[in-house]
C-alpha cells in the first residue's frame, strides 16, 4: 500500500478496451492512463490502432468491450455528441473542416449554443465573436476569416482545425497527426501552440511520427503496436528499449 | 466503484436493452407477417394461392428492373435513374411500333420527327461504337481519312435502317428479316466453332468456311421464314424496344456521364442529373403519346388457366420465367466470363481497373446497356400485364430501387430475391386493402428494412 | 449582410466608372442570373398588364414559399428531400376539409363532412398537422442520408398522394374538393385576385423573414455544419437527430401553411396538385435557384413561373404541351447544371 496514487492524477483510462473490424483486431484488451496537464505522445507503426483509440475516445467509434474513464466517472458506451460533456475534444488524421462555409463560421459554430431551441433564437454574441477573433488571431488566421475553409491551403486547413478545437473549453485534446505534411514554419507554429496549451494546463494527448517533434514536447509516451500497449513511460527512456526499435524496424 | 461509475453502467444496460427490444420488435413483426399470410392461407388456399402467384408475376417485373439497376450500381457506384425512363421507352417502344395493331389503330401514332430523333442517336451511337471497337484494329491499314468516310458511312446507314425501321411498323418483319440474318448468322457461327472446339478437335480452328457456309444459309433461312410471319411483329417489337432502350442509355453514357464523372465524381450530383433525364424523357413520352393510360397489344398466353382454385396467365409464367432467365444470364456473365472479371473489378476500383488494362469505358458501357436491356424487359412485361402511362417509369424504377435495397444493395442475388419478396408482400398486403395501396406498401417494406436490416436480405459480400 | 455591403460597394465603383461595369460583369454569372430572370419577369408584366400579374405573382407566391422551405432542408441541412409536395398536400386538405362549405348530397358523390370553419381558423391546423407528420416522418427518416434519403422522401410523397387519391371518406379521392373558402377578416373577405395577392406577398415576406432568422442565427450554421459532416460537428458536442428533426418541421410546416395558402387561392383542390412529379419539379426550382440561398429560391420560383408564361407566347406551340416542355427544359437544366454549376444560379452550396 505503498505507492498509493491519487485517481486525480489521471484525467483518462481506458479499461481492457477493444474493438475489431470484422476478423481484425484494431485494439485489444487495451489499458492506459493518461495523466492530467502532460503532454502525452502516442506512437506505432502504420496499423497499429493510434486513430482507432483516438475514434474510440471521442465516441466516433463504439466500443466492442471495456470501460473508458473519463475524470473517474466509468463510460461504457461514449457517444460522440457526449464528448465534450466529458471534456474531451479532438482533431481528425484527414483534416476535417466544414468546407462549403467560412473560416469565421468554422470556428462560431463550436462555440454557440448546443440545446436547439435556444440556439434558434441565438444571435451572434459579443462574447463569441470576441472568442472567436481571438482563436482566429492566435492560429493566425483572422485575414483570412472570410474565405471558405475548402479554399484554403493544407497547412492553414491543419491550423484552423487545431483552432476549432482550441476553440472548445474542456480539460481533454486529442490531436491526431497535428504535425503531418506540414512545413516548418507551421510546424513551428503548431508546436508553441500545443506548448502553450500546456502552460494553460490542458490535457494533451497527440499522434505523431516525427520522433524529433516527440522528443521535444512530450512528457509521456505510449507505444501502440498491433492494438496493444508495447511500452509506456518517459521518452528517451522507451525509445531506447529494443522492444520499441524491433516494432519499428522490425515489420 | 463510484456511485457515478455505478450509474453509468445502468445507463448502458439501459441502451443495450433498446437495442435488444428494437431486435425483439422486429422479430415480433417478422414472426406477425408470417402469422397473418400463414392465417390468411389457412383460411382461404385457394386465393391464397392466387396472391401468392400474382405476388410473383409482379415480382418478376420488379426483379428484372432491380437486376439491370443492381448491376450498373454495384459497377459504378450511383444510383442511375434513367433506368424509370428505360422502361418506359421499352414500354412505349412497343407501343410505337404496335399502335396500329390497338384497339383497331384508334391511337396509331407515328411521327416523323421521333423516328428521325432516334435514327440520329442510333446513328451517333454506332459511329462510337465503331470508333472504339474497330478503329485500333484498321488504324494502320488505310488512310485516317478513309476510315472516317467508312465509318460514317456504315454509322449513317446504322441510323437510315433504324428510321427506315420505325417508320414503317406494319412491316416490321420485313424489315427487320436482314438484321435476323446478320444476328442467326454470326450466333450460329459462334456456336459451330465452339462446338467444333469442345467436342471434336479442341485448339483447332475447324474448317471455317464450311461452318460460315451453313451459317449463313440457317441465317437467310431463318430470316426468310421471320420475313413471312406477320404475326412475328409483336415479338420483334420487343427486340427492337430494348434496343432503342440500350442506345439511349449508350448515348447518355457517352455523351454525359463520361464528362460529368470526370468533373465530380459525387453520386448525388450524379443522381440529380440522372433525375433530369428522367424528367425530361417523362415528359417527351407524354408529348408523343399523351398522358392518358394505354393498353399493349395482346401477346401470347393471355388466357387464364385455372390451377387449383386460383387463374393463372400463360403470360405471368413466361414474365416469372423470364425473370428467372434473366438472372441466369446475368450470373453467367458475372461469374464465368473475363467481361464479368473486368466488371467485378472496376466495382471494386475503378482507377486500379483502369491501370491493370481494362477499358473501363466499354466494360461500362456494355454494363450500361444491359442495364437498360433488362429495365426494358420489365417495363414491355408490366405493359402487357397492365397497361402502359407516361409516369409508369418512375414508378417501376421507384419499386426496382426498393427491391435491390430490400434484396442487399449491389448483389445480384439480392435483386432477384428482394424483386419477388417485394412483389409477394405487396399482393399479400392488398389483399384486405384496396389494390391502390400497393406503393404504400412497397415503401413501408422499405422503411421497416431499412430500419431493422439495412443491410437487405442478401448483403454483398 | 456582406453580399448587400459588396453589392453597394460595386454600385459605387461603377457609378465612378461607368466604362467598367462590363468588364465588372462580364464572368459574374449571378448577376446576369439575376438581370435575365427579373427583367424578363419585369418586361412581361408591362406588356400583359394587371390581371396577367396578378395571376402570375400568386402563382410565383406560392412556389415561393414553398421553395424556400424546401431550400431550408435542402440547401441548408443538406438533406435531398423529394418528398416535400406531401407537406403541401397535408396543408391544402386539411384547409379544404375544415373550410369546404360545399354539400354534395346533390352531387350524388361521396359526400364528406362539412365544417365550414374560416379559413383563418384552419390555417393554424394545417400547419400543425404538417408539422405532427413531419415529426413522426422525420423520426423514422433522420437515420438515413444521401441517395437513400432521396429515395425514402420519395416514399413519402407517394404515401402522402396515395392517401389523398384513396381515402374519399375524407379527401373525396379523384374528385377533389369544392368552394374552399377565402380568407377573411371580420367582414371584409379576400375576394378579389388582387386582395389575394396582397395576402400572398404579406406571407411570403413573413416566411423570408422567418427563414432568414434561422438560417442566420447560431441554429442555422450548426444545419451548415451537419450538412458539411455530420460526425465531425457531433464531436463538438451537437445532437445533429435534434437538428435534422427540428428543421424538417419547421420547413414541413411552411409548406403546409403554403398548401393552406393553395387550396383557398385555388378554391379547388384534387390530387393531381400533389403528384411524385410536381415533387421532383419543386426539388428542381430549388436547385436551379439556388441552393443555401433564400433569394436563390425566390428567383428560381420566379424563373419557374416565367419560364411557363413565357412559354404561351412562343408560335406553333399546342397550349396542352406547355407544362411537358417546361417539363423537358427543367429536366435538361438539372443536367446542365450538375454539369457546370452544382450550386444553382445564386447559391452557396454545391451537392
């Protein structure tokens, strides 16, 4: 009874979760903790169950088995518009923005009012444009708040997605592959970004394949190879395990 | 365990038992149809007996739609509702060609502007057929120049015979006695060289000529034969129905689905656009034959034979059988051919088909012009069963939809079993309902399916 | 907003440059959209005089309301209804059932009870009963999408019309419903074509201004969002069921209240108002319009109605044909316009 840990240290475990697509295995038996206000990394070759956890969490997919616990209340069944209600919210592998309306709306449109009635008879608040301006600005993207999102480049349509998510108030982020196919000046950018989300005790987890990226930033890293954890801990020190060499190497 | 954690596991058995009671609930629909059909066959076999055959006569137009629609669909991937005008032209490709033989030529209708609008697309169709079939093989034998003033040529006397042909329908089996020949000829050829291989001397090519020969005369003799049978008329109005039905949908393909596939590949757009030609054509049939219902000639087996209690038409067998057939067909060329291989392929992936050789444009037209072969079939069959109106297209598409959704979207097993299931269900629901219930009923089967099994009956694999 | 400020901006460019105003316009296909429809519109009023446009703007009226509430589903949820004629037809009936003060026990037909209610009476019950039966549609539709949609809403206009042609102890089935009534206020009854018409604008201006209200409030750019991906905007927290239900019934009851608007303009009403057809023409003024765009729908309607009227004129043309042709133009403008502009003349969204 020694190592007694405080449960307000994780903000979210999942319990032996798995799922499968048809005979495959996507995730199995999978249990992880992820601890509150860290920058949490989460690695694994190609197929190995990263974005399948990520649908999962965030109630896209529904879970086959196990028990996602969110803030030490246990879901079994994580339904994506409850999402944000459990303080999670997330960014998509394939940038998924609303691309026929504007990058102005793109961001109001999480920040308005959810219930349908009120949000009938809800005009444009100051307070939303105020928080909306202030998002666009930070991602740097308030020039171009009036073009359509689907008119935009790949980086910016990556940026003003981790806006959108930003613009949600809640304790979880999930971002899946923020860093793919980005330049360096915008890699950069999402870097401090995420950096200064720690500042402001946020709870991250990310995907990435850029080991430099994960080194840098991450507090904590999860090794996911064939839906099961491979290793857990501080960076260098997993990286370094053969183990972890082999899964990358060795396929 | 917390008292949250506790709460939140009855919230999920909560939801599991939704799920189980909307499973239950289905059941306990499925189980209450057999037992009402069961109840209603106890009672009175004999029109039982017959529900359950006009079910199948019904089914069987339903089917052929639903196959011809299932095919293009699991090819190309949008749903193609030209099909509602396909049928409709078979319908009244019939009727065109037969006008004088009805009610003693009281609505004979011929104009010359049709028959000249049909000529010309026939005409267009063949010079690109001619184009992509032919035009490798002779490309380096004779001048450019010269293969365009054949081709034009043969593709002008294509589209001058298919004119000559629609204006003159009284002498249908005339006319239509040389194309009889040319088809008997090169079917009976092929049937002598791949018997001659099979059976007597396998990886030989057999004494051509000779089999050309005999060929060639069966051909004039058939032809012969067909040029003196009036009564043939009706028969080869068909044929020629659901050839001007597959021209159309040739034309369609090349002249606007090509394009549009390449500008945007979404099959709503695709729908839509599909939707107008429907429209359009609709309203083109109802200019040239007005609105009003007309009845088809008679054909064969309009006479009822009565088999236990219940009246059955010598016509509806042959519908049933046809459809039957058709499936035959239909699953040969899937299954056994390298045209079915090249199908299954570019269903599968259309750029991966195109990069391992495929031609995908002409496997899909030929995917297309079954399609419309087939939706043409249904709507001759469901004309002489019934009659025939202008909006009988959209109708019989309506039902053909429901049927290969119902049957498992994009099996051809599905199409067959959901066209019969629906049509046995529609007859046996109207049985205590008026008959103008039926389309209530088809699309209440279509929502209860699509609730409770949205993958159909016989999903694709 | 931005459109009217960009708008006023262009006027005064060009007031600054008249020269410029054709290079301005030359590839702006809206504008000349705009320009063609109205001043055809415009032209044909001046040279057939009152009665002409009388009749014309009541017809264009009730196609307008109509297309706008079809556009909300459409353009804005993104859900291809080609139901919507149904709603149409719940409004009408229930207006002509509560309203009809025709006794046929002379006509030797079925006869059907008789209310005789003011029209402004049955109006709210049309567009409630609309509403009732766009909430228990919507129920059993909001788990389908796309082409599957198409072909449920499909299902619904051909139940909706099979009800009204079958069930004659209520509707009279083919023979349709006489001496539906006017409107009135106290005394004074929207008699005359023009009185009606008067009414007529005031509803579709009241119908502008309500869909203008959802579509620019927050609820309106959450439907955009669903129409965009619907699972992404679920991540964020939207029950985008509620959504879907909740624009299905607003739209479903404003083309009750315009089936409402129909029977008593009409006086008369059978089935064939409501056929599977007329359904798929509304769907195409919509997109022709428009879609996502209000005024799109206005000008779609108003092009619709143009396109008929125009059409009387044209020499050698039989009258009976008319509706076919307009028919066979619609459809080839559909194709056409998938082809080379998927949003419609004015709109904001391609399919």
């Amino acid at each position: 009874m020694s190592t007694q840990v405080d449960p307000r240290v994780y903000v979210l475990e999942t319990r032996e979760i798995s799922k499968s697509f048809g005979a495959v295995k996507a995730i199995d038996q999978l249990t992880i903790s992820i601890l509150r206000e860290w920058l949490t990394c989460i690695v694994g070759p190609n197929g190995s169950g990263k974005s399948t956890l990520i649908n999962l969490l965030s109630g896209l997919l529904p879970l086959d088995g196990g028990i996602v616990v969110v803030d030490n209340v246990g879901l079994r069944v994580v339904k994506a518009h409850a999402s944000p209600d459990h303080g999670i919210t997330r960014t998509f592998q394939e940038v998924r923005l609303f691309d026929q309306i504007s990058v102005w709306d793109n961001i109001m449109v999480v920040l308005t009012e959810r219930r349908v009635f009120p949000a009938l008879l809800e005009r444009a608040k100051p307070s939303h444009r105020d928080e909306a301006e202030r998002i666009l600005k930070s991602v740097g993207m308030w020039e171009k708040r009036d073009a359509m999102a689907q008119d935009l480049s790949y980086g910016q349509r990556k940026l003003l997605e981790i806006g959108r998510a930003m613009a949600m108030d809640v304790q979880i982020y999930l971002f899946d592959e923020p860093f793919a196919g980005l330049f360096p000046r915008m890699l950069e950018q999402v870097k401090s970004i995420l950096k200064d989300m720690r500042e402001q005790k946020r709870s991250i987890v990310f995907v990435s394949h850029n080991m430099d990226i994960v080194r840098e930033l991450s507090d904590h890293l999860f090794v996911l190879d064939s839906g099961t954890l491979l290793a857990a801990g501080e960076v260098e020190e997993v990286l370094a395990r053969s183990t972890v060499i082999d899964a990358y190497l060795g396929h | 365990m917390s008292v949250a954690r506790l709460r939140d596991a009855s919230v999920v058995s909560f939801l599991k038992i939704r799920e189980q009671q909307s499973r239950l609930l289905a059941m306990a629909l499925a189980v209450a149809i057999v037992a009402y059909i069961g109840w209603k066959i106890v009672q009175s076999p004999d029109q039982a007996l017959q529900f359950a055959f006009n079910g199948l006569a019904v089914g069987a137009v339903y089917a052929l739609l639903a196959m011809g629609f299932t095919f293009v669909y699991s090819t190309v991937w949008f749903f193609d509702l030209y099909y509602g005008a396909a049928a409709a032209i078979g319908a009244y490709g019939v009727f065109y060609l037969r006008s004088h033989d009805v009610l003693g030529g009281q609505y004979a209708v011929n104009s010359g502007p049709v028959n000249v609008l049909f000529a010309v697309v026939t005409a267009g169709v063949a010079a690109w057929a001619l184009h992509v079939l032919c035009y490798r093989r002779f490309q380096g034998r004779a001048q450019p120049r010269t293969l365009l003033i054949i081709g034009g040529l043969l593709a002008a006397a294509v589209g001058v015979y298919t004119g000559l042909v629609l204006a003159n329908p009284a002498n249908l089996h005339v006319l239509l006695s040389p194309l009889v020949a040319v088809l008997v000829t090169g079917g009976a050829t092929w049937v002598l060289r791949r018997g001659f291989q099979r059976v007597v001397a396998p990886a030989t090519r057999g004494p051509l000529g000779a089999m050309v020969t005999v060929a060639i005369v069966v051909g004039v003799l058939v032809a012969i034969l067909v040029a003196n049978t009036p009564s043939l008329g009706l028969y080869l109005s068909w044929g020629v129905a659901c050839l001007l039905s597959g021209t159309v949908s040739l034309a369609l393909y090349r002249g606007l689905y090509v394009t549009m596939r390449e500008r945007a590949n979404s099959p709503l757009i695709m729908l839509v656009a599909s939707l107008g030609i429907l429209l359009a054509i609709t309203a083109f049939i109802t200019i040239v034959f007005r609105a009003a219902p007309r009845p088809l000639p008679e054909a064969f087996g309009s006479e009822p034979w009565t088999i236990g209690g219940a009246n059955i038409k010598g016509f509806n067998v042959f519908a049933i059988g046809l459809a039957v057939a058709g499936f035959g067909v239909l699953l040969f060329l899937v299954k056994k051919t390298a045209f079915g291989k090249a199908v299954r392929a570019i269903g599968d992936d259309e750029e991966v088909a195109k990069v391992v050789g495929i031609n995908t444009t002409v496997i899909i037209a030929v995917v297309f012009f079954i399609g419309a072969v087939y939706a043409a079939l249904a709507g001759l069959v469901s004309g002489h069963d019934t009659a025939i109106q202008p909006r009988m297209g959209l109708l019989l598409l309506l039902k053909g939809w429901i049927a290969s959704v119902v049957g498992g979207i994009g099996s051809l097993y599905g199409a067959i079993v959901g066209g019969f299931a629906l049509g046995m269900l529609e007859q046996f629901g109207i049985w205590d309902l008026a008959g103008e219930w039926r389309d209530v009923i088809s699309f209440i089967v279509l929502i209860v399916f699509l609730s409770f099994w949205p993958q159909g009956l016989l999903p694709r694999k | 907003m931005s459109i009217v400020t960009g708008a006023l901006r262009n006027v005064r460019d060009v007031a600054r440059d008249p020269r410029s105003w054709w290079q301005r316009s030359k590839g702006n296909i809206e504008l000349w959209a705009n320009l063609i429809v109205l001043g055809w519109a415009l032209v044909f009023m001046l040279w057939r005089g009152g009665g002409f446009a009388i009749t014309v703007g009541s017809v264009f009226a009730i196609w307008a309301i109509l297309a706008v509430s079809l556009n909300l589903v459409v353009g804005y949820a993104g859900l291809l209804s080609v139901g919507h004629i149904g709603f149409l037809g719940i409004g009408a009936y229930t207006t002509a059932v509560l309203t009809s003060h025709a006794s046929y026990e002379q006509l030797r037909t079925e006869a059907i009870p008789t209310f005789g209610w003011p029209f402004f009476a049955a109006l709210p019950f049309s567009v409630l009963l609309a509403g009732v039966v766009a909430l228990v549609v919507g129920v059993a539709f909001n788990r389908f999408r796309d082409d599957i949609y198409v072909l449920v809403s499909f299902g619904f206009a051909v139940i909706a019309f099979t009800t009204f042609l079958s069930w004659r102890n209520l509707t009279r089935g083919a023979f349709g419903i006489h001496e539906i009534a006017r409107p009135a206020i106290g005394p004074w009854v929207f008699d005359g074509e023009l009185e009606f018409l008067a009414l007529l604008l005031v509803f579709l201006g009241l119908v502008v201004l309500i869909a203008w209200l959802i579509v620019t409030s927050s609820f309106g750019r959450v439907l955009t969002a669903i129409r965009e991906d619907e699972q992404a905007i679920q991540v964020f927290g939207y029950r985008t069921t509620h959504y879907k239900l909740a624009i299905w019934v607003i739209s479903a009851m404003i083309a009750g209240l315009a089936g409402a608007l129909l029977a008593s303009w009409s006086t008369f009403i059978d089935p064939n108002s409501f056929v599977l057809l007329e359904s798929v023409l509304l769907v195409s003024i919509v997109i022709l319009g428009g879609l996502a765009s209000i005024w799109g729908s206005l000008l779609g309607a108003l092009a619709f109605v143009m396109l008929e009227e125009g059409m009387r004129f044209v020499p050698f043309l039989p009258s009976e044909f008319i509706g076919q042709i307009r028919q066979v133009i619609l459809g080839i403008l559909l194709v056409l316009l998938m082809l080379f502009r998927p949003q419609g003349l004015v709109g904001r969204f391609k399919l």
